[in-house]
DNA sequence: AATATGAACAACCGCCCGACT
DNA sequence: AAGTCGGGCGGTTGTTCATAT
C-alpha cells in the first residue's frame, strides 16, 4: 500500500520563496516555534505550501545564525576530512560547521570542492610525474615513461588526496587514540568484534540505551552548533558524551588516514602487507614507499569495488565508509584517469 | 550584442526510520 | 504485530547568474 501524500500536490505553491512568505514564516516560527508539526504548519499561518518545504526553508534558509558562501580553508578541510571520513552524511559534515546547512555544504562540495580536490590532485601529480621523468633522464633511462616505478604494469602516479589538517581535540574531551579504548567504546555501545577484531556491526544502527539510534543522536546533539536539520531540544548527557566519543573516534581515524595514528594493530601498513587485494583502489591513502613495497605483490587490476570491503576492514564502525570516495571522487575521475593521470 | 556554456545555488523528490496508534 | 504518519536525509533537478565565444 502506498504512501499518502504528505500534502495536496495540486493546491500547493512550488518554487522560490517571495519575502512575503519567508516573512509569514519566520515570524510564526519565532513567535510559536514548529508546534512540532511541520505538516500542519503551513495551513496555521495560510502559507500555501507543502510542510517538508516549509521545514527545509526554515533550516536552510530563515534560521538565524546561517552562512552562506565564503568558505573558509579551515571549513574546506574539515569537509574533505569528514567526507573521506564518513562520505556523504551531509547532516554530521554539517554539524561540525558552525552556521553551515547540510544543503549548502552538499551544494559546496558537488560543485567546488570536489572540484578543487581533483584539480589539486593532477596538478601535484603533473607535478611528480614531470620531476619523475627528469630524474629517470639523468639516470639514463631513454624511456622513463618505464620507471623502476612504473615496472609490473603498475601505476606509480596514484593521486593523493591533499593532506588534511586533523580535527582539533579538545583537552577535556576523552580521547580515543588507541584501539583498544575505540573498542572498548564501541563494544560498550552495542557492538562486537569477531576474533580477528573486526567489527561485525552497522555503527549506524547501534542503540542507545533508551532506543535512540546514534545518527539520530549525532543529529540531535551536534557537538558545536545546531545543525540544519538538528532537533532544537536541548540536549542530554549520553547522547553529547556519544558525539564527543564519535567525533574523537572520527578525528583518530583522520589521523590514522594520513599516517599519525597511535592504532597498534590496524593499519593500512598492514593490511597493504597482509590482504594486498582489499587495497586495491585505495592506494592513495599509502605512502610513497608502501606503494613502492606493495609493487609486485599484487595482481595488475585495480578493483574499485574492493574500496568497500577495505574500508570495512580499515574502518569498522562505519561501513562502506569510502563510499563517499568511490562515489564522488573515482567516479567523477574514471579509474583509468586515476591510474594514468594527465595522459588521458 | 547575441548566444552558448558552465557554475552556483535553491528547492524538490523519494526513500528510510522511528514514533504512535 | 501491522499500519500510518511525520521528520529527516541524500540525491537530483531547476533556475539564475557569470563568463566565454
């Protein structure tokens, strides 16, 4: 049985908002607040609007406190960072951004940053790759196209992601920067691990004791500001230790991406020596000389559909976390330009 | 000056999930 | 337990503006 409108499609106003409406609206909102039915909203205040879009004026747009535009380089990283990170949960990218809407960073990303990334990317490798060629001249390799690099059929030039400032701690909050303290969180929040430590579960669907999913508390209890579509309750205490706890474990595995993590026992070093295959198409998280080493060991193909089992592996709170990769990034740069930058 | 193209932004759509009955 | 409803989310589309030809 399907769904029931939410509104009358045919008696309903679409497109941009006129001033007078988002006036109706703002005033209504900031003298009564929600009433916590956004459905029945626009029908109190004679708004001849769907609710959902009413609500999604209110928070992308009416809500006091918002930026629009002029990102900063600090919010710049602090978006790649989560989006490598946790993909694109726009709603928790957003959180952490003070005056930002998960609209505006969604928009910002897909039509900018991913961008600039990308751009960043082939230029440094142009970059490399030139300097490369030089190098393999003197040394007297007529064609340096065939490096020592570039031996086995295997693509030296793998695009790195720029290097990402890490998410700040802060003194007080816990800090989770080794394993056995993120497992031990993550155990106490309803997961297991099997024997090889992995994480079997879905982060995303732990519950809380008092049945609230933990998405649904990172939305409700954004750690610096209020998000877009954050509830305006005010908070409780588990669920603020849940989102310092979250972000803590967010900002070690940050760390980890770009070769500061204090993790013992999981790391991409590892696994690049252990289960070679599941690195396959993320490369670009390896050193230069894990690459190197790596070389040779593999079979030639890349496998972009590995990145998920590897970010599972690598990462196991979050599944598919690389999605956000795979999806925005390597399918914006096909697989083949990531493997031959700026010959293609 | 006119037109084409691309970038940026606002808004909509459809789906999922939790709460409620 | 099953059905309904509203809130919320991410993806996508539509519109406007700027720049290039």
């Amino acid at each position: 049985m399907g769904r029931a409108p939410c509104c009358d499609k045919a008696n309903v106003k679409k497109g941009p908002w006129s001033p007078e409406e988002d006036a109706k609206l703002k005033a209504y909102i900031e003298k009564h607040g929600t009433g916590g039915n956004w459905i029945a909203l626009p029908q109190k205040i004679g708004l001849k609007r769907c609710g959902k879009s009413c609500r999604l004026r209110w928070l992308n747009y009416l809500r006091p406190n918002i930026k629009h535009g002029g990102f900063s380089e600090e919010e710049d990283n602090i978006i790649c960072s989560l989006y490598i990170s946790i993909g694109s949960r726009w709603s928790i990218i957003a959180a952490q951004l003070p005056g930002r809407t998960d609209n505006d960073i969604k928009n910002y990303w897909n039509t900018r940053l991913k961008k600039k990334l990308l751009g960043k990317q082939r230029k440094d490798h142009q970059a490399r790759r030139a300097s490369g060629i030089k190098q393999e001249m003197k040394r007297g390799n007529a064609n340096p196209m065939v490096s020592a690099d570039n031996k086995n059929n295997q693509n030296p030039y793998w695009p790195e992601l720029p290097l990402l400032a890490p998410i700040p701690f802060s003194n007080q909050e816990p800090r989770f920067n080794d394993h056995a303290s993120i497992r031990k969180l993550l155990i106490k929040l309803g997961g297991r691990f099997s024997e090889d430590d992995q994480l079997i579960r879905n982060a995303t669907s732990t519950q809380f004791p008092n049945g609230v999913s933990y998405a649904q508390q990172l939305y409700d209890q954004p750690i610096n500001n209020v998000s877009s579509s954050a509830s305006m309750d005010t908070s409780n205490d588990t669920a603020v230790q849940f989102a310092q706890a979250h972000y803590n474990i967010e900002g070690a595995r940050l760390q980890m991406v770009q070769g500061e993590s204090n993790f013992p026992a999981v790391g991409i070093e590892e696994m690049a020596y252990n289960n070679p295959q599941r690195l396959d198409g993320l490369e670009f998280l390896l050193s230069d000389d894990m690459l190197n080493d790596r070389i040779g060991t593999t079979s030639g193909e890349s496998v972009v559909g590995s990145m998920v089992e590897m970010s599972s592996l690598v990462y196991p709170p979050m599944a598919s976390n690389c999605e956000g990769i795979q999806q925005g990034l390597l399918q914006e740069c096909s697989l083949e330009e990531l493997r031959y930058p700026g010959i293609l």
